[in-house]
C-alpha cells in the first residue's frame, strides 16, 4: 500500500493536499489518501508548461472574448479557471467531511500591502465554487484583510508565512472574524480556515543567512527549524483551541512528512515528493508529540532569524522578515513568467 494513503488510514485527522492544482498529479493523489489541493503563480506556470496543450484553447478563447483585456486579465481567468477544475474534482470530498474537498487558490502577491485590494479579490474568489478556500499573506495588511474575509464568511489560507508568531496572528483575527460573524447572527459552521508555516522555506532562509554570516552551527539542526516552529505553534493551537487548522507547506526531506503523523493538521506534498514518500520505508506512527531534539534547538536558538520564528516577532516586522521578502518576490518573479507565457498568446509574431 502507498505510504500516504496508510498514513491517512491509520491517523484519520491527518490530511494530506496535493501541492499543485495540475489535474493529473491531483487524480494520482486523491487514488491514494489525498482530500485537498493548492496554488499559486508559481504552480500554475509550472503547470501550464507542462500542459499547455490543455489550456491553449481556453486561453485563446477568452483573448477573443474580451480583445481589450490586459495579459493579466487573461492571466487571472487562466488561474480561476485552473482552481474551477480542481475544485470539481474536489468536490465529493468536500461533501463529505469538513476539513476536505478544498482547493486553495492565491490572491495577487503584489497587493501584499493593500488589505482593501486582498478583500476585493478574496471575496470575488470566494464565488468560483463552494470548495474555494482563498490564500492571504500574513503580512500587515494581509491580516487585516483575513480577519474581514473571515467575518464575510470565506475559508483562508493564510499564507506567506514561516514563524509561530505569523501562525498566531493570523489564528487570532481569524477567531476575531467568526466571533464578529457569530455576533452578527451568520452561521459559521461552514467555515474552515488553514494556517500555513511553510517549513522547507524557513529551513532555506536560515542555511543562506548562515552563510551569508559565517555562522557556524550544525548543519543537520538547519533542517530542524521549519518542524520546530509547527510543532510549537500545534501545541498552541490545541491549548487555546483556535478554530484553524495548521498547513505544513514547503517539502525538503521526509522528515517534513513523518515529523507530524497523527497531527489534527493538513500537509500539501508537492507531487515529486509524493512520489519518494509513497515508495519509502518509513514507518507510519505518531511522531506529532515527539520533541524536537534539544542539541538542536541549541543549535537553532544561535539564530536571531530562528529566535524571532520560534518566539517573539511584532506584527510590525512581518513584512520585512528575511523568508517573507524572499518568497514573495519567488512568487511575483513566478506571475511574470505566468504574464510572458500569456503574452504570447496576446502578440504574435
């Protein structure tokens, strides 16, 4: 039996996501455990790379449907669209059990610091099917912008984010935005808010500033800051019984994976690793509660960049966090090549 599928028999309130919203990593994924998916400009430029063939004519179609539309017009109906068919495939999931059937689909990283611009497009997102649930940054503005969306009634994926603070930040105005709702006499009920820490990306911005800074720590504790900082952020979680669930994001080795069997969180695997996973030996038990070794954690506490994910970072300094920067330019370096790939379809020579 594929591993992750024996990973979700065995622990059912661990739930794993295919990190993509290509269809047919999606089908090879829900045949073996999977109850969720996730996009963003990077993944669908990968994707339409990879299938360009599957989404020429739409995109043709709807250059001719509008001929005064921007490239980036063009570019957010090719997401939508992309979103619209995973969360079809998506949706007997969803019907059945809260927590599943949802598909993730990213508001535009260059409104990072424009919570007015973040509701806009979440709130429009939130019509594209029943199952959207909508990617915010937890920035400044992007917290602004989940608390509200929340209270209008839209399941977040908060995003853009890698510490314990972020995580508790964005649970908190999420709490705020039902509580805002439920005094208002809205249902809740169908709600369901994810927190992502995107592990992988932490463990990255921490190697580079090592080196950067000559610093000299234990190469093998570097892969241990992304799994120590959610497993914190779980214990939190559970103590105060936040209505959101943690998302385990960014992949680099199995230990992203095994680190948080049995956890009452989700994780979205990027179809590459699905693959080494499913074909590995790893044993399925619980290692949610198993502490993360203290040679490492000293290792780890030698980083001010750690310190601040681990403990203590004010709202203030989100936006100007080393792994914030770095990724959302990965993001918008990622919609420029998705924009280039749609330009030509636009202009033809």
């Amino acid at each position: 039996m594929d591993q992750l599928r024996k990973m979700t028999e065995n622990f059912p309130k661990t739930h794993y996501w295919n990190d993509s919203c290509d269809l047919n990593e999606l089908k090879y994924s829900l045949q073996r455990g999977a109850s969720g998916a996730t996009t963003n400009p990077v993944i669908v430029k990968q994707v339409l790379e990879k299938n360009l063939d599957l989404y020429s004519d739409f995109i043709t179609s709807a250059i001719a449907k509008d001929p005064c539309a921007s490239e980036d017009d063009i570019a957010w109906i090719t997401m939508e669209k992309m979103a619209s068919d995973a969360a079809a495939l998506l949706k007997p999931f969803f019907d059945g059990e809260k927590g599943k059937g949802r598909i993730s689909i990213q508001t535009n990283p260059k409104h990072f610091n424009n919570a007015e611009k973040l509701i806009e497009q979440t709130l429009h997102f939130h019509t594209i099917a029943p199952n959207i649930q909508v990617k915010i940054p937890i920035t400044k503005a992007g917290l602004a912008a989940i608390k509200e969306c929340t209270a209008r009634g839209v399941s977040i994926n908060a995003t853009v984010s890698f510490s314990v603070p972020q995580a508790l930040a964005a649970a908190d105005q999420v709490e705020k935005g039902l509580n805002e709702r439920r005094s208002a006499g809205l249902e809740t009920k169908d709600i369901d808010p994810v927190i992502t820490i995107m592990a992988g990306r932490l463990d990255d911005w921490l190697k580079y500033t090592c080196e950067r800074d000559g610093k000299d720590v234990v190469p093998e504790s570097l892969d241990w800051a992304g799994i120590a900082c959610i497993k914190k952020a779980y214990r939190i979680f559970s103590q105060r019984n936040y209505s959101s669930r943690i998302l385990v994001a960014a992949y680099r080795h199995q230990d992203h994976w095994i680190q948080f069997m049995e956890g009452d969180l989700s994780m979205t695997i990027p179809y590459n690793y699905q693959l080494m996973f499913n074909s590995s030996h790893a044993e399925i038990k619980s290692r949610i509660d198993d502490p993360v070794p203290e040679s490492f954690l000293e290792q780890l506490m030698r980083l001010d960049d750690f310190k601040k994910a681990y403990n203590k970072m004010d709202i203030s300094e989100f936006d100007s966090y080393g792994p914030v920067n770095k990724t959302l330019d990965q993001f918008l370096t990622g919609y420029d090549e998705l924009i280039h790939i749609i330009r030509k379809f636009m202009i033809t020579f």
